[in-house]
C-alpha cells in the first residue's frame, strides 16, 4: 500500500531575507506617510490649543494682568493659588464674573449639545433610508449651512431676530397680544425662564427669601435663570450651522454598517 502525502506535509518554506527587508521597508514608508499627513493638523492642535492651555495653567498661578509683556523681568511673580482661593472663596466681581461665565457656558453646552446631536441623528437616520429618493439633494440642503459665510448667516440672522423680524412677526401671528411686548432678541439679557415665570406674573419678590441668597457671587435667582434671550438666538445659531457637519458624520457611520446586519434585524422583527 502507498502511502499518500498531504500537500501540506514538509518543512514550510523561509520567506527571503530580501523579501522581509522589504516588507519592513514598505512598513516604514507607509508609517511616514501617515505621520506626514497627520503632521499639519497636529501642528496646528498643539500650537493653537496645548500651548496655549499650558501657558493659560502657568499664568494662572501668577499675578500677570494680562497687559504688561512677557518679556518683562517684572511682568509677573508666581502667588500660588491666591487667584483661586479668590475666585472660590472671597465675594467680589471677579468672582461673579467668573462664575456667571461658568452659568453661561452650563447653559450653553446642555442646550446646544443634546439639541443639535439628536437632531443630526434623526435626519441622518432619514436620508440614510432607501426608500428617500434625491437624498444626495437632502444631504447637500442639509449640510451647506456648515459651508455657509459666517458674516452672511450672522446678517440672516440679526434680520431674522431683530425686533419686527420674522420671528416676532410669526410669533405676533400665533399671539396676538406679543406684539405690544416683543423681544428684542439682540440685546436682551433677560434669562429666559425669568422671562417666561414673568408672563405668569411671578417675579423674585414672589417666590421667597431663598432666591435671594448668595452662592459663589449669584444669587440664586441668577443661577435658575437660564440663558439669557439673546444668548438663546446664539445657541439657535450655532445649532442650525452645526448639524449638517455631524449628519455627515453620523450618515458615514451608518452606511459603513454591512447590509447583513440589517436583514438580521428585519428576520428577528427589529
């Protein structure tokens, strides 16, 4: 009887020195090539926010008041924490200045976060249906205010909120008696939940001595008054130029999803 040899019996054949010199080789180029690309946009990050962040940390710590030069031997002296034990513990305007900054920015980033995510999800979600026909024509309506010149959509939009702009006059529209007391929306620093409790009737005199009470220079009053009505417009801004960029992100995301993944949640009723 003759004994049959598997074809994948014997010793495994080396790979030529020559030909692993030159797979490493190929490695290292293609290493390179992709530092080289990500070199400009890592320049750029760490020259226009690391080193500025740094430095921001650094003079924190100093007595610097931000005009006399760096350069100067008596430009600053280092003071430790003082600037925050300040800020967190000694009543003033710097400490009401701050902390009315941080109010804001809270206001701004949980209105415009959430906002602008979920919507850019939905209509992601929509043109990404097969049924939508012209969803290249939804894609590019949807994304060209993310291209559109700062200068012009900011004009669009101080037409838009101006005291008989469009808004006001839709809002006229729905309710008649508004337009004895339109909102200037910019320049009005009126927070707008204060704003809405004040059509009720209800002011701070009306809700208690503890609106009156002071936390890290506000009052508390202050800290529940939400963003102030023109702040408001600038978040609606800010969301309508945003959400095409993070629809084509989410849209990239969802087509990259394989098509079987899909009729396995259509078989189990997904």
């Amino acid at each position: 009887m003759i004994e049959e040899k598997s074809p994948t019996s014997g010793p495994v054949p080396a790979v030529p020195p020559k030909k692993v010199a030159t797979m490493r080789t190929t490695k290292f180029e293609e290493t390179v090539a992709g530092y080289l690309f990500l070199a400009p946009a890592l320049i750029i990050f760490i020259v226009f926010l690391v080193i500025p962040l740094v430095m921001a940390v650094y003079i924190s710590f100093t007595d610097w008041n931000g005009i006399t030069p760096l350069r100067d031997e008596d430009a600053f002296k280092t003071v430790g924490n003082d600037n925050y034990q300040q800020l967190l513990t000694q009543e003033g305007r710097r400490q009401t200045r701050f902390f009315t900054a941080v109010k804001n920015t809270t206001y701004y980033v949980i209105g415009v976060v959430p906002t602008q995510t979920l919507i850019a999800l939905i209509l992601a979600v929509i043109v990404n249906q097969k049924w939508l026909k012209a969803r290249g024509t939804f894609r590019t309506i949807a994304y060209l205010p993310s291209i559109t010149s700062s200068v012009v959509i900011s004009i669009v939009f101080l037409w838009l909120f101006s005291r008989g702009g469009l808004v006001n006059a839709f809002i006229e529209l729905l309710y008649p008696a508004y337009g004895d007391k339109a909102i200037n929306w910019t320049d009005d620093s009126t927070g707008v939940f204060h704003w809405v409790l004040k059509q009720f009737g209800v002011t701070r005199a009306d809700v208690g001595d503890w609106a009156s009470e002071k936390h890290y220079g506000l009052r508390t009053w202050d800290w529940i008054s939400g963003p102030s009505v023109t702040m408001l417009m600038i978040m609606i801004l800010n969301t309508w130029t945003t959400i095409g960029t993070l629809m084509v992100i989410f849209l990239a995301a969802l087509q990259n999803i394989p098509s079987y993944v899909y009729e396995a949640a259509a078989i189990d009723g997904a």
